[in-house]
C-alpha cells in the first residue's frame, strides 16, 4: 500500500533566503508527504554534509530516487533510510547531500502517515505511545548573538525554559511573553535590538547584561502567569573555542577550559539554569564530564556539536559520562532512522533526548512530531518568527489531537 510511486526534489527558500531541498513522497495508494531540509550556522565539525542544492537534488535524482521508487515502502522507514544510506554509499552522506537525504527521509515519513491515517507523530512513535505522557517543554531562544547575529552577545541562545506550564500551549505563549518582555526591558535600557537568525533578539551587550535582561523577564512573565520558568543557554563554544592558544575567547575576555568549567558550573547555580548546551569545544568529553560531574543532578548538560545526533560520538560520550542529553537533528546526521537510534541509544543509557530546528529552516513541522514521538523532556524550536510558530502551532494542534 506505501510502496513509492515518485519522489520530487526541488530547491525553496528557508528563513535566511538561501535555497534548500524539499522532497514529495508520492505512495501508490496515493499517500503524500513533503518536507524540507533544514540548514545550520554554528555547524559542528562532525555533522553529515551538506551540499548546494542543486548538487544535492542532482546526486539524489541519480542515485537515491531510482532505489526508491517502485522498490520501497514509505512506510517502512528502515528500509526508505538503508535505501538513501545505499545510494550515497559513504559515512556522512557526501554523495547525495544530507540535505536531500533527510528531506526524502521525512517525506516518506509523512507519505507513510498519510496512507496509514495516522498523524505523524503517532506513526513515528508507534500505537505504544503513551498518550498521557507529558509533553515536551519548548524552549525559546529570546536573546542570541554568536554565529546567529554578529555584534550581539558571546554566547550564542538564551532560551525561555517554561517548566511549570500545564500545557505546552501555556509553555508557547509564556515564551512569547518572556521574549516581548525582553524586548520592552531593552527599550526601556536605550539598547537597539534587531533580530538574529532564529527571532531572538540580538542586542549589542553583553553577556553579563543578557543573564540580567533575560532573568528579569523570565521572573516577571512566571509572577504574570503563576508558574515556574527558567531559562537555559546554548553556549555553542566550539565557536569561542581557539584551538592554537587552548583557550574560550569571549571578545577581550579569555579562558581556559577550567575556568569555563568554573564559570558555566556557576552560571548553572547563580540563575538556576534547566538547560545547558554545548558549553565546550566540540571535542572536549572530559571537559563535559567534569562539567556534568559538577552539575548534572541539577541541570541538563546537552551535547549538540559534540554529538552531532551520531551514535558513535554518543558511545564515547557515554563511556567517559560527558553530558546527561542529547540534542537530536535529523539532518546532522541525514535520516530518520540514525535519529531514532541516537535516541534510544541515549535512553537506554539514561540520557535525555532533546529534538531541536536549525538555525535556518522553513515552514516544515517534523521536529514537533518527532520530539512527541521520542518523548522529549524539551524541543529547542524558537519563539518568534514563522518558521518557528509552525512548529510551535503543530505543537499545540498535536496535543490537542493526543489527549
Ligand atoms: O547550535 C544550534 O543548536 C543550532 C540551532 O539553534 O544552530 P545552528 O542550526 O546554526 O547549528
Ligand atoms: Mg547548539
């Protein structure tokens, strides 16, 4: 019934004006499934490739859609993703693009729902899916800088991390709230804030004023709405990083990797931070184990760059015990499937799994299914913006849709 009957590939824009690889999944049955593929800024090193577009929608009308149609089953995901990793024949997908390979692999995702009848977080989670699970907290990037807004702040996200809401609804729109807030208290300092690439807003201070700005309208919006949010940071400090003198470069402010332990460990006490990515180099596992040592009871130390959403990165890190989660991104890694193993890899090891959007996207809503279908304690998403209230408003529909 899900057999595929054609797979299109075309070049649209995502959120920055680049061109990106949308995928139509066409079944037999008449199943259909379209999706796109998402693009990075602050990219680790260790991610699958992406391609231009044309290069990529080439190599996987060669290569990948002759193995697919007519061969594979939508709904078999498994086998949609061995075809794609057949197709492109190396490790990181340099051949057809990781682009035009989770574009096609969410696509037949959705193509597969479809058939079914099934929403497609139900689908990907399977009829064991807990409905009266809770749901995943979003986080919303309020203030940002680093490779997502030049002149900003050092650090890359400020994230709104509404952890007492009763709903995600609530958790939407209190993270709308906490971001207006932000937004007045800049006002009311003279500060000019534009946007940066996810909708936060890119202020020229820095990072000291960003923990006061975004500590007072996180505690203002939870007073105005009577329950508990946090906040969390992506440090991305892989991008802070200099390798030659071995040291964190905050503009003028240096330093080492024990210092940044230091610092990011007090960081975590001082604002009770819920969440903290990358708050080392990408390679630095002992640095997160020692981090993860210090304040791992308390907060959630993420490895996004660190990881790459690769189960081999992720053993690593699990032997030596650096971070307790994971951020997980279909296209780091370029299929479904590997996204799916890298999660319950972590689960089966006590870590969470946090699904999260690029910094350059469209209109797509797959993560919002994909991080209800793993369950994930918080899906990393924006707040403003609308390739960002897409999946914010999937959200909400989903939830209504799973009770
Ligand atoms: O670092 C990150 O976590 C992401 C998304 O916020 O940014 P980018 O897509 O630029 O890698
Ligand atoms: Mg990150």
């Amino acid at each position: 019934m899900t057999r595929i009957a054609s797979v299109s590939l075309r070049r649209v824009l995502d959120s920055r004006g680049n061109p990106t690889v949308e995928a139509d999944v066409l079944t037999e049955s008449g199943g259909f499934g379209r999706a796109a593929a998402p693009s990075g800024a602050s990219t680790g090193e260790y991610e699958a490739i992406e391609l231009p577009p044309r290069e990529a929608i080439a190599a996987a009308r060669q290569h990948a859609v002759p193995r697919l149609v007519d061969e594979i089953h939508a709904g078999n995901q498994r086998d949609v993703d061995a075809a794609l990793r057949g197709a492109d024949g190396t490790n990181d997908f340099s051949e057809i693009g990781a682009n035009s390979a989770v574009a096609i692999s969410m696509a037949a995702a959705k193509a597969g729902a479809d058939v079914l009848g099934a929403p497609l977080f139900q689908h990907l989670g399977g009829t064991f899916r807990d409905a009266n699970r809770s749901f995943p907290v979003p986080l919303g990037n309020v203030v940002g800088g680093g490779e997502h807004a030049k002149e900003a702040t050092h650090i890359q996200e400020f994230l709104a991390a509404p952890v007492g809401a009763p709903s995600v609804s609530e958790a939407v729109f209190a993270n709308a709230a906490v971001h207006a807030t932000v937004g007045d208290l800049l006002d009311e300092r003279g500060v000019p804030a534009a946007k940066g690439d996810e909708g936060a807003w890119a202020p020229p201070i820095d990072d000291a004023e960003a923990f006061e700005v975004v500590e007072e309208a996180t505690d203002r919006v939870a007073d105005e709405i009577g329950f508990d949010v946090q906040f969390g940071l992506d440090v991305a400090a892989a991008e802070l990083w200099d390798a030659d003198a071995g040291v964190y470069r905050y503009g003028d402010v240096e330093r080492t990797p024990d210092e940044q332990i230091d610092y990011i460990a007090d960081l975590v006490d001082e604002y009770d931070l819920a969440y903290v990515e990358d708050p080392l180099d990408e390679d630095a596992y002992d640095g997160f184990a020692d981090l993860t040592d210090r304040v791992g009871d308390r907060t959630l130390v993420c490895g996004d760059d660190l990881f790459v959403t690769n189960v081999e990165r992720l053993e690593r890190g699990i032997n030596v015990g650096a971070a307790n989660s994971i951020l997980i991104k279909p296209n780091q890694i370029g299929t479904l499937s590997d996204a799916f193993d890298a999660v319950e890899l972590a689960h089966r090891n006590g870590l969470d799994a946090v699904v999260s959007h690029r910094s350059g996207e469209t209109e797509d809503t797959t993560i919002a299914h994909l991080a209800v279908a793993t369950d994930a304690p918080f899906i990393k998403t924006g707040t403003v913006g609308g390739e960002r209230t897409a999946k914010l408003n999937e959200l909400i529909r989903i939830a209504e849709e799973a009770v």
